[in-house]
C-alpha cells in the first residue's frame, strides 16, 4: 500500500488537467484510468479536432453557462480564464486558433495533440498515471481516503473525483464517481441529455434529409412561453433534427425539465417552422450530462465537498454543462485547477501557479480563415451525411 498527496480518479480531461496543475504545484499525485489509455472522450471532441475553449470573457462565458452552472463555476473561470486556457496550451508548445463561434482550436487542428501534451506534461513532471486501473470502491478512513483498483489499494489524505457523466459510456465515463459520491453522502442531480438532437415523428422531415440551415434561430416554448433561445446551425438528419442550435436548445429542456414544449426554428430568410420533437435522443448520445453530484453541496470557491471534508469534484460528474462551443472543455480544465489549488493550500504548498503572461496587444490566439467545418456542412447540402456533433 503507498500513499501520495492526492489521488485523481479519471483520466479524462478535467484529471488529465488536474494532473498537470498538481506536478506543477510539487504536488504528489496519482492519475488513476480504468481504460487502457487515457482521454478517450476528448479524442472525440470538435470531431476529433478539440475545441478547447471558447475565445469570450469569463464573465460572458459565465451568463452564457446560465443558472445554476454559472455563478457555480465563477471562481474557477476567473481563476483560469479563456484567454488563460489559450496561454497555458501555448506555453506548453500548443498555438491555438480561433474560429468561426469564438471558438478556440489547437492550431494543428488534432485532439490527439492535446491528450499527447497532457501525458507529456504527466511524465516530465514526475506525475504517474495508471491506466486499466479500474477504481472499484472509495472509501473515507480516518485519515483520508482509501481507493480500491481491481489490482491494488492506494490511500490518500486528498482525492479528486473526475469521472465525468454519463454520455458516451464506452470512453469509460459511466457514473461511478456519482454512485461513491453518493454513497460518502451527497445528493445526485437525475441525469439528462445534454448537446443532443431531438427524435421527431418520421415522415413529419420527409424529403429534407441531409439539409442544412445556417444561422438559425430557434425558440424553445413551453405553454406558449419562451423558455430560451439559441442560434446555431440546424441539420435534418434520419432520425430527426440536430445542428448546434437545436443540441444547445436540448441543454434548455433538460435544465427546464420540460416535457411539453415545441422548438420554433427561424430560418434567415424570416421563415419559421415549429416542431414538436418525440423525444431528445439517447443520454448515450449526448454530448454532455446534464444532473450530477448537486452544486449545492460543494463549496464552490475550493470544489471541496462541504459532507465529506478532503473530497474534490471537477469537470462533469457535477452538475455542471454548457452550451456547444469550448465550454465544457473549458470548464473541465478550470475546475480541475480550482481544487488542485485548493489540495495544494490545504498540504501546505505556498506558491500559487506561475503567472501566465498576457501576450503583447494583437499577439494572441491567432485566427485563421473559415471553420473547415462550416465548408464540410455546405459540401453535405449535396448530401453527403455526417454525423451530428
Ligand atoms: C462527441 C463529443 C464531442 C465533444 N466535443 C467537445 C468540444 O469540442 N468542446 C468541448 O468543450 N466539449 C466537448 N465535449 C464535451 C467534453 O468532452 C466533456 O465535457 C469533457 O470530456 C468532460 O471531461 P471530464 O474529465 O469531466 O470527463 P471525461 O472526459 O468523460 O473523463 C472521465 C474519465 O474518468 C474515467 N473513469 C470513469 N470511471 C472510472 C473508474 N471507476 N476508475 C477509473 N477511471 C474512471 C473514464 O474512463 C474517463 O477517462 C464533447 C463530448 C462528446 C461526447
């Protein structure tokens, strides 16, 4: 049995990032991964072209994430703003760019050269990182935590839980933190869908399929009120309708438990159409889990639990989601840093991260010439398919 300062569980982003802050902080500190390799989901992410974050204020980011998520997440985003994710990538040999949304890229446009920084930055400060460790049971000691792997116990004073949602189980994220938060005594928010398209009755989109609609708008009204807007781009596809505008309007009806409503698309030409979808597809589909480890009872200015002291959460498996477009990435990198930090303060580390030096006026992200994306979804007008994210 060995100890170490802190014990991460999940190597998705938010421990990957968590990782990272505690070699920096001279932290000891373990990285515990039930799949073969690490980050698997952020492989996935912008198509496997990872949008990072997004290129606004922390404090727009902030109103955009909306109640309850956004006033939850300000110390972290102030802590690590935006602008800061997009130096600390640079820093560590990762230009980003930013595109079409404000949305911020890895200049090589490559998911895979962000997990490749992550496990660098893991290995050249002395950070280990054990994958096929599946946890199976935490428990609190009188001293702090013990964490059972299918092949060996760990202890430590501190433990970070950053096993994500729900969506997408075969990356390895399928609610285990939730379960063991809950059995160390915290509610759990019910799971929903987040960033998903909606199902609609076949044959209500026949003859439209493969079609795209740029900018649109799109109401989502519940008992004739608007609950909330987005805009984005709208896709019909087989199974029913997706795009950014409506996955984001899928983030309103599950933060409104809505089960009437209709979804008013306005097009650009002044045309409407409303749609009363069946249902939002799969959680296993989503982009992101809305519910989760309740905000309520985490401090939210150190991620400590407030009912079982030395427990930090960070990334989704709170009840924390955003919009499309680098928020969750974003937030997953903040709040892992957020309760680093606090760990380190907690285990006596005095010196704070280093300053990220702001980059001369007009030196910052640079941006680059139209979102291959957008020029994807234009060939696709002439049916090409391609899937929903
Ligand atoms: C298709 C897709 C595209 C996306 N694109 C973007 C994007 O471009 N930008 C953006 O901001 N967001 C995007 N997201 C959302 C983003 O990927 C998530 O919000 C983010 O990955 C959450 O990070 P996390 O570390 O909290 O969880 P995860 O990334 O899910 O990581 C959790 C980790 O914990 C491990 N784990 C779980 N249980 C255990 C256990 N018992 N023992 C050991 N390890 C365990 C898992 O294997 C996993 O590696 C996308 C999501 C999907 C599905």
């Amino acid at each position: 049995m060995s100890k170490t300062d802190l014990i991460i569980i999940g190597g998705g982003a938010a421990g990957l990032m968590a990782g990272c802050a505690a070699g920096e902080l001279g932290l000891k500190a373990l990285v515990l991964e039930r799949k073969a390799k690490p980050g698997r989901k952020l492989l996935m992410c912008g198509n496997s072209r990872c949008n990072l974050t997004t290129n606004i204020s922390e404090d727009r980011m902030v109103q955009m994430f909306g109640d309850p998520v956004g006033p939850f997440l300000e110390p972290a985003l102030k802590a690590f703003t935006p602008s800061m994710s997009q130096r600390w990538f640079a820093a560590h040999g990762l230009k980003t760019v930013v595109k079409t949304g404000n949305k911020v890229y890895p200049h090589t446009e490559r998911a895979a050269d962000v997990l490749n920084l992550f496990t660098d930055q893991l290995r050249d400060r002395n950070v280990s990182l054990a994958c096929s460790s599946v946890v199976q049971a935490l428990e609190k000691t009188k001293n702090g935590f013990r964490v059972t792997t299918d092949n060996f116990v760990v202890e430590s004073k501190y433990v970070l839980i950053a096993t994500g949602g729900v969506s997408y189980p075969k990356t390895g994220s399928v609610g285990d933190g939730q379960d063991w938060a809950k059995k160390l005594g915290h509610q759990v928010e019910a799971f929903r869908p987040g960033l998903a398209g909606f199902e609609v009755e076949p044959g209500v989109l026949q003859g439209r399929v493969g079609k795209i609609y740029e900018k649109v708008t799109v109401d989502v009204l519940s008992k004739g009120n608007v609950v909330g807007q987005t805009r984005g781009v709208f896709e019909i596809e087989k199974w029913g309708v997706g795009g950014t505008a409506l996955t984001d309007a899928s983030r309103i009806v599950a933060r409104h438990d809505l089960k009437n409503y209709v979804l008013k698309v306005n097009l650009l030409d002044g045309k409407s159409e409303e749609i009363r979808p069946l249902n939002t597809r799969s959680i296993k589909e989503a982009m992101v889990t809305v519910g989760g480890v309740a905000l309520d009872e985490i401090d939210f200015q150190t991620l400590e639990s407030k009912v079982c002291p030395g427990l930090y959460f960070a990334g989704e498996v709170m009840d924390v989601d955003g919009p499309t477009g680098g928020y969750n990435l974003q937030a997953a990198f903040a709040t892992a840093r957020l309760a680093v930090s606090s760990v380190a303060k907690r285990c006596g580390k005095k010196d704070g991260f280093q300053t990220l030096e702001a980059p001369p006026k007009g030196q910052g992200a640079r941006r680059r010439g139209p979102d291959r994306r957008e020029h994807a979804g234009k060939q696709r007008r002439s049916g090409q398919k391609r899937r929903n994210r």
